[in-house]
C-alpha cells in the first residue's frame, strides 16, 4: 500500500478516535444532566446513544486491524495504531458506565435534590476535561495534555472521598433516604470510574507518544 494511502487512512483513525470520544463526552454531560434533571426522558436518550459509542469501537478496530495488516507501519505507526486499540476499550467503557448512571437516573424520585451532593456535579466536569485532555495528547502528541489527565484524576478521587463523606451523613440524619442516598453513592462510583479509564488513555496516549506505558519502555526499534 502506497505511503500517502497509509497516512491517510492513519488521520481518519484519529479523526474517529476523537469522534467516539465525542460521544462519550456528551454520555458524561448527558447522563449527569439526566440526573440532575430527574429525567427518565432524558436518561433513556442517553443510554440509548450507547450504541453509537459502540458502532464507532467495531470500526475503529476494524481500521486498525487494516492499517497492521496491510503494510508494516514504522514504530511511531505502530504505537499509535497499538495506542487506539487499547484506548477505544476504555473509551467504550465509559459509555457503559455513562449509560449505569442513566439507569439509576430513571429510578430517582421526582422530588429528588442532587443540590445536597454539589461535588457529583464537580466530579462530571472533571471527567469530562480528563476525557478531553487524554484524547487531545493523543490526537496532538502532547505529553503535558496527558499529564493533566494523570494529574486531575487526583482530584476526581478527592471529591469521591467527599461524596462519600456526604451520603454517609445524610443516612445518618435521615435513614428514610437510605435508598436514594445508596444510589447518589452508585452515581458517584460511576463518575470515578470514569476518571479511572479517562486515566487508561492518557497513559496510551503517553506510549503513543514515547514508547512507554506506566514507566515501562515497550517500544519497538525504529
């Protein structure tokens, strides 16, 4: 295959890198505002687009499959076609989580108030910037961009702490909310295991990039 077919092909996985993350994001943004809102309405549009976060994962692997067997890519090439395969499963895993939150979210009572758990709201945002931040060191190779994912998840982790703190005072003071309070924490575990997978690409951006993943060299020789 000619080298300038390759290297397009190469740029329309990163555009559909990207594409699939811009499901996901709008899942996070989407999920939480069904919550939020007490929508069922809304929750099940949501989870509904899950499928769209799925479709995208079947082609991205169908074109990295394709771009490692029709021609031997250098180690830059590799990297970052190994870098997709192992990122789009994370991505993917977001939208499940993202479509967990909406199930809960139909089940919420009307009259429930997520005014009283302000760091859920926190939480949304800052996985929504992680997610953001790890596909835009992967799509720009820019190592500070996957740092700042790396770096954020600390803060993610430090409201899920506080979410916890808070429910548990609140079943203390009002046992009757046990139910609902125990499904705020489930909505809370969701959001910080977003942040873990958002965590999962910003380190295969950074072996896209340099070759190592977790501080281990596992590049192949140029």
């Amino acid at each position: 295959m000619a080298r300038p077919i390759f290297d397009e092909e190469l740029h329309q996985l990163r555009s559909d890198v990207i594409e699939m993350a811009e499901f996901a994001k709008e899942a996070i943004e989407g999920s939480f505002d069904a919550v939020r809102q007490v929508s069922a309405t809304k929750a099940y549009l949501v989870a509904s687009n899950d499928s769209l976060i799925d479709g995208k994962e079947r082609e991205i692997e169908s074109l990295c499959l394709r771009l490692l067997l029709r021609e031997q890519p250098v180690a830059s090439d590799l990297r970052s076609v190994t870098a997709a395969l192992k990122m789009i499963t994370d991505i993917e895993r977001i939208g499940d989580q993202a479509a967990e939150i909406c199930e809960i979210a139909t089940m919420l009572s009307e009259d429930a108030d997520l005014f009283l758990f302000p760091m859920l709201g926190a939480m949304a945002q800052a996985d929504y910037d992680q997610l953001d931040s790890a596909i835009q060191a992967y799509v720009d190779l820019d190592l500070d961009k996957a740092q700042s994912c790396i770096e954020g998840d600390k803060e993610v982790n430090a409201l899920f702490e506080e979410a916890k703190r808070s429910i548990t005072r609140h079943i203390i003071e009002h046992e009757s909310d046990e139910t609902y309070a125990l499904d705020v924490l489930m909505i809370a575990k969701y959001l910080e295991r977003i942040g873990d997978h958002a965590v999962n690409i910003a380190e295969w951006a950074e072996y896209a990039i340099t070759g190592s993943h977790k501080g281990v060299n596992i590049a192949e020789g140029e």
